[in-house]
C-alpha cells in the first residue's frame, strides 16, 4: 500500500510514484502539513513543525499558554476559519450559534485499496493495471457536528495524489457552508514561481509566470463556467525550474463552474495554495443527515521540470480521465462546415463539401450550427432542436445517408444549455430560463441560458437531443455554450438556497452530460464554448476532445495550444485547418503551417473544400497520410516542448516521442519572419545511444547528437515557415 500510518508518531505517509506527502496530528488534535516533495523515507518530520517563539498576536488554542504552538504559523493540512489561523481559510461553515468561526480536530482515518469516486461528479479513476489506493481522514467540529472526510487517492507509480472533500452534517441543527476547498498545502517557504494559464475568448491559456509576493493572489471564475479568462489549473514551480529541471507542483480541479485557486505568502515567508469551489455567492445548506461533496483536485509532482509534470497530467487525463469508446480509439479526420459556409448552407452544399471530402481521404462531416428551427442567424431558435426542412430537405437522414453514402461519417452541433428568447420553447416555457427571480436577465449572443438545475429542463433536452441522435447515424457531438452565467438564481429555488445555484447548474449539466454518453456510447463528443470556454477536466471526462479555440490562426494556435499542453494531452486538442486570410486575424499563413500546427491535436479542416486549389488539394492529400503516419507517436508519444512561443518571439517548436523512444516528431514553426536568423533546437527525451535518421533527408544522427549538439533548421525550411521532421531509430 502507498499509504502508511505511524500510530505512535500519529503520522501519515503518502508514496506516490517517487514522491512523498507527509501529515501528522498535531497537537490538540489539528491535522498538520508536514511535505510534500521527492521521496523521503522517514515518517518522522515533526522535526519541520516551527518552532520560533511568536508574538502576542498569534493565538493559542484552547489558552494554552505553555507551547509555541498557534495555528497562525503551523502548516495546516485543511485549514479552517476563524480559530487562529489567519490565512486564507480553505473551510468555513455556520453553525446553529450563528458564528461562522469553525474547528476541526482529527478523529479517525481509513486506508481503503482502490481509489474513492465522487456523487455525481466527473473524478479520476483507477484502471485495471493501476495501483491506487484511498485515505479517508475524519475530522470534526465538536461544537457544531460538522464532519469533514479528507479522501485522498494515491497512485501507488505515479507522482498523482487526489484529492476531494466531503462535508457532512452529523449534528442535531442546520449547518451552512460557506467555504470548502478541494485541497490546500501549505509550504515552509514562498521561493516560488506561480505559473497559470489566462486569456480571453480567442486567445485562451496564455502562460503566466509570476513570483509568488506577499499578498494573496486569486485565479478563477465567476462566470459559472471555468472560463476562457483562467483555467482551473495552477503550479508552484522552484524558482530555477524549466522544462526539463527543477520542481514542479501541478494543482488541477475537475470542474467546469465558478472557481478559485488561492496562493497567500504570510508575513512568515510561508506560502499556502488552496483550490475548489469559487466562495463568491457561494453557500450551501445542510441538514443534519446530508453531505456536500467537493470537486477533485489532482495534484502531480516533478523534480524533473515543467515538462514532466504536464506529461504526468497528459497521460492521466487520457488514460484515467477520458472515458468511453473514443478514449483511445483512433479520431476522424473531420471537416466542419462552420469558417466554410457559416449559417448559409443547405443539405446540397454540404454534400459537395463531403464528396470533396471524400475524395481527399477526410474521414467526417461536420454539421454545424444552423440546421435547427429557423436559424438563418445567431438571433433566433436555442432550444428548437428540430430539423430547418427548408436547409435539409426532408430532414436530418436523407442527408445523413447520403454523407455515409459517400464513405464518411456525421456529426452534428448542439447548445443545449441555451435559450433564444425568440425560440418556439421560450414562449412555451419562459420560466426555464436562469434568472434572479424578480430580475430581468441579460442578454448575450442574443441568448439566454437553460435553467440546469431543473430536473424538468433536463429531461426535456435529454429527450430532444436523443431523439436527434437516434434520426440518423449520427456519430459525433459537438456541444457548445456560447456566453457566461448572470443573474443567476432559479425559479425553483427557496431564498436560502439561491447561492447554491451556481454548482447546482454544474450537477445539473454533469447529470445531463452522464445520461446522454451513456445512452449514446457510440457517439464521440467533443466540447466547446466559444473556442476553448470550458477546457477543462471535467468536461473532458465526458467529451474526450474539446475545440481549443475560435481562434483557427496557425500562430496564434502555437501560442493557444502550447498554453493548453501544459495540462492538456494532444488527444484533447482540437485543431483545423482553415482559410487563408484567417477569419479571426486576416492573417495569411502557408497551407503547409495550418497542417503542422493543426498536426499537433485532434486533427481536421474547417473551410470550403470546394474552393481548394489543385495545389492545396495535393497538401490535404499529404496531411491526411501525415496524419495517419504519425498518429500514435503525437497522440500516445511523449510531449516535449521545445522552444516556448511565449518567449521567443520569432519562433516555437515542439516535440513528441513514442513511447519506446525509437521514433521523434519535431515541428518547428515561424512565428514572425525575420531576414536571416538560425536555428539550432536541441532535442529531448531520445534514447542517446540509438541512432536515428531524418526521414527525409536521409541523415543519420547519434541520440546524444540530437540532443547535446542540435540540429540546424534553416538548412531544412524553405518558404512554408514551419516543418515537421521525422527521425526514426536505424539498427544496422
Ligand atoms: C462557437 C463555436 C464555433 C461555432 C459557433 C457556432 O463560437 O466555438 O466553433 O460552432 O459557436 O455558432
């Protein structure tokens, strides 16, 4: 077992892969954080407890006058409000006394084989081969009954600990939780960066790098989304770390609502992270008997720099995240219409898009938004999931057949969260719309937002939706939501309630999601929001790829796509090929770049196949047998990043290699053209004994060559400002 207990030393010990977690119970019962680091083989670190003789100003529980001992500066393992420590509180609930200052002491634990799941939430599970086992810490506020479940889940060979909460009211009166975060660390030092991913619609998971100062710092969203602005996702690395050295702590919440990652610095030079639930109009009601469950956060450590922990993450949110059929079945290449045709299609030009699509070897269709109601524009018809029989005539399967007909597969593009006030469903059920009662609701896009938390809205979309997908071989579904939550409350919802609304919608649309990829196994889903609105685990738990961005702009992409590989496997990101002049930037950019960047996620196109010229049609051709070629190195390969689009500023480059290290992709891109620079990359993760060949060129490099010496690109491009190389292992 990777979990240890030392009844005499009262002391936990967690062994993940070659890392170690360490907490003790303290004195009067508070549970303590002692490490969390590279593996340490002792159990005893009581020794790191600080021991300076502090201030009046910092309490001790309980009048102990005696110890040193206050909560103010001891490392907490789940810190609460409003008893001593006075940094940022990772719980707070208000008991019957109305006071919201809470207590927990340690009273038992559990060490359970096999890894715990989450009621109605989206969590990490254990496949057959993995070793993963759970611990259950109990502790408790003896004043007001509250009952606080820690669970940890601890992978036995890989550097991953999770971690959720459970708060249940196991006393006599009504509790309200205020606060409950998923996890929190504290750290004897601040000496850290803090790197998280940031941005806007269009520009999503930009890379930031910060030293950590004293103050505290918030990274969220109050947009009931997890948003384009921040990604549910932070790390603390060592001040010296880079892609291949130093420490990194990776902090990942499976969630898509309101959420907040806090990193405080006290006057201590001590440092504290928490992560969970957004507490902004937060609050939730518990009666005696009842529990609440928090989100997971996953935790990942490397001592061997950022890019160990983003494959860390790559390889557990493929393999122990994504779920289902398409997990790790090979994708389509698809084309989708929406950059080609935008809301003007019928069912014929799409048939000439499929049979160009066909005879370029693309492998799916992609119906997208406009097929439904009278949706000529973004003004109208949320919520009308009933065929446009004016677009497609005689409905959704003659089209459909035909596309199969043709030798491709269909998929088609839902919003299902959302409501046109100018829909045949708003004037039937205008109640179903989110809304403060008693507020006017804003409008965005033209839309409203269903209200999720209603079992009746649900079932109605679960039914249309399924009545959609059963028409016709449908087998991919994009579901989008285009705009953020405001005014929120529910109709259905008493006044003390309302602030539960926010996860409620999160339950609600989780609940929605589970019913239908279980009903439609079959069918690959593919999330979206605008772009990349709500890239996050959680909705890759349900949809094992997701549309990274509106933006299709091959450079913009370097920068979009490198940011979201920090967490991120290339299996989830999806990327196309568009047109030239890009529609977002006006940009042009050579066919053979679009591909190379596009190369590097799930694979497709996004533009009018009939208007190809021969000459672009031959580049679709090669691509399609790229993308075959090299298929299992990118998406089952070990990611290496290269050349940082957010530090150079004329280049990037990355690097995947598979799994046995006999083969390496290198794609290199232009980003900003300059007269006559060179470039050198090193490469990495080789096996440097072996020796490879460029594919193309025929040469052939020692391991350690490629990656001590480098190889000199401007000898290889010519005028598409981006290439991929192909080095493979030769044996004679
Ligand atoms: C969002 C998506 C796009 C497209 C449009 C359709 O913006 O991100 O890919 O589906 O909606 O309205």
């Amino acid at each position: 077992m990777p979990i240890y207990f030392d009844a005499e030393k009262q002391t936990f010990r967690l062994d993940a892969g070659t890392s170690s977690y360490v907490m003790r119970v303290g004195p009067h019962g508070y549970l303590l954080h002692l490490y969390y680091g590279a593996h340490t083989s002792d159990l005893d670190l009581s020794y790191m407890e600080p021991s300076l003789p502090r201030a009046s100003f910092c309490p001790r529980p309980h009048g102990d006058p005696e110890t040193f001992f206050s909560l103010d500066y001891y490392p907490m393992e789940y810190p609460a409000y409003g008893a001593g420590d006075f940094r940022t509180a990772a719980v707070s609930i208000l008991g019957a006394n109305g006071c919201a200052s809470t207590d927990l002491r340690y009273r038992s634990h559990e060490i359970r084989s096999g890894k715990y799941a989450l009621k109605g939430l989206p969590s990490v599970y254990a496949n057959e081969t993995d070793a993963v086992d759970t611990l259950d810490i109990t502790l408790s506020d003896e004043l007001t009954g509250a009952e606080v479940h820690l669970l940890y889940g601890v992978f036995a060979d890989r550097n991953v600990i999770t971690r959720a909460t459970v708060v249940k009211n196991a006393g006599t009166a009504p509790l309200t939780i205020l606060k409950a975060a998923s996890a929190a660390m504290d750290f004897p030092t601040m000496d850290y960066d803090l790197i998280h991913l940031y941005g806007m619609w269009a520009q999503e998971r930009w890379i930031s790098r910060e030293p950590l100062t004293h103050d505290t710092r918030t990274v969220g969203s109050l947009r009931g989304s997890s948003s384009h602005n921040h990604n549910p996702f932070a790390a603390l690395v060592s001040k010296t770390a880079d892609e291949d050295h130093g420490e990194a702590y990776g902090y990942s919440l499976v969630y898509s609502g309101n959420f907040a990652i806090e990193a405080e610095c006290d006057s201590f030079h001590s440092a504290r992270i928490l992560m969970g639930i957004h507490p902004t109009d937060f609050r939730w009601h518990l009666e005696p008997g009842e529990s609440f469950t928090t989100p997971e956060a996953v935790l990942v450590y490397s001592n061997e720099g950022i890019g160990e922990m983003s494959r860390t993450y790559h390889k557990l949110y493929r393999y122990n995240l994504c779920r289902g059929e398409w997990k790790e079945k090979k994708r389509p290449i698809l084309v989708n219409n929406w950059e080609a045709t935008y809301f003007g299609f019928d069912d014929e030009k799409l048939l000439d898009i499929a049979k160009d699509a066909a005879d370029l070897g693309i492998e799916m269709l992609v119906m997208d938004d406009g097929w439904f109601g009278k949706r000529n524009n973004d003004h109208c018809s949320l919520g009308d999931w009933f065929v446009n029989e004016e677009k497609l005539k005689g409905g959704l399967k003659p089209l459909v057949d035909r596309v199969n007909a043709l030798g491709l597969k269909f998929g088609i593009w839902f919003e299902p969260e959302m409501i046109s006030p100018d829909s045949e469903l708003y004037r039937k059920h205008p109640d179903w719309c989110l809304c403060a009662p008693g507020r006017k609701p804003s409008i965005a896009r033209f839309q409203y937002v269903l209200d999720m938390t209603r079992e009746d809205v649900r079932d109605y979309l679960f039914t249309v939706i399924s009545g959609v997908l059963s028409s016709a071989n449908i087998v991919y579904l994009k579901w989008d939501f285009n705009r953020n939550l405001s005014e929120a409350g529910s109709a259905l919802l008493p006044p003390e309630r309302q602030q539960e609304f926010f996860h409620r919608y999160v339950l609600g649309l989780y609940d929605l999601l589970e019913r239908l990829t279980s009903a439609f196994p079959h069918i690959l889903f593919e999330g979206c929001s605008g772009g990349g609105g709500r890239f996050d685990p959680a909705m890759l738990y349900y949809s094992p790829q997701i549309w990274t961005s509106d933006d299709t702009d091959a450079i913009e992409r370097c920068r979009i796509q490198y940011g979201t590989s920090m967490v991120y496997p290339a299996s989830s990101i999806s990327a196309h090929v568009s047109a030239s002049p890009n529609h977002q930037t006006g940009r042009l950019t050579p066919f053979e770049t679009r591909g190379n960047v596009a190369m590097a996620g799930a694979f497709g196109y996004e533009l009018d196949l009939t208007k190809l010229t021969d000459e672009e049609r031959a580049l679709v051709r090669k691509q399609v047998a790229q993308y075959h070629a090299y298929y299992d190195i990118i998406q089952n390969g070990d990611l290496y990043r290269l050349v940082s689009p957010f530090e150079n500023d004329v280049c990037c480059a990355w690097e995947y290699v598979s799994a046995d290290r006999s083969e390496a992709l290198l794609t290199f891109v232009v980003t900003k053209c300059r007269v006559g620079f060179t470039t050198f990359i090193r490469l990495r993760g080789l096996d440097p004994e072996k020796r490879y060949q460029d594919v193309e060129t025929g040469r052939i490099y020692s391991g350690d060559t490629l990656m001590n010496v480098g190889v000199n690109l401007s000898r290889y491009w010519k005028d598409s400002e981006s290439l991929i190389c192909h080095f493979r292992e030769v044996t004679e």
